[in-house]
C-alpha cells in the first residue's frame, strides 16, 4: 500500500506536535468554523487537513527541479536512454477506450 505525503505527514503528526499560530479576522475564523462544522470535525483539525493538502498540492506541482552539476552527467545518460517496453501499458494503449465503444 503506497501512501501519499499527507497520509505520511499525518501519521508523524500523531507521534509528535507542536503548536502553530494563525491570526485571523472574525469573519475568517467564523468561516472555518463553519466549513470545519460541515467537514464533521474541529477547526484544528480542519486546519490542519486543508493545510497539509494545500502543501502537498504546492509541493508536487513544483514546475523547476534543480540537479546538481554533479549529477548532470548521470541524469544525461538516463534521459538520452532508449524508453522501456512495458508490456501492460503496450497493450493498454492499442484497446480503443472504455467511452469510445
């Protein structure tokens, strides 16, 4: 079973804490607290769920990635490679799709 970096994240998050402070208006914290009331949870909860998920979006949808110079020759030599046939996806891609029956 493969977990994403929330469900990572979350687990920790059990193990050990620490506090994280957020000033809010009125109006903003009045809206958390419905949404959480909604969500079936507290507003600490709520918080921390949206927050993580909204890291973990920012994290993987990160556009530059950064290889050390080091590294460049080694990361040339694995994209210059010849692509690897995979069998299941092979087939996969020669069946028409489900909604075009």
């Amino acid at each position: 079973m493969s977990l994403s970096y929330t469900q990572l994240m979350l687990g920790i998050a059990r193990m050990s804490s620490s506090v994280l402070s957020v000033r809010l208006s009125d109006e903003e914290r009045q809206l958390l607290e419905a949404a959480s009331s909604q969500a079936r949870t507290n507003v600490s909860d709520f918080v921390r769920r949206k927050a993580l998920e909204a890291a973990e979006v920012d994290v993987m949808d990160r556009r530059i990635v950064s290889i050390p110079a080091k590294d460049w020759e080694r990361f040339e030599a694995w994209a210059a490679k010849p692509a690897r046939v995979i069998a299941g996806l092979k087939e996969l891609s020669a069946r028409p799709p489900k909604w075009r029956k």
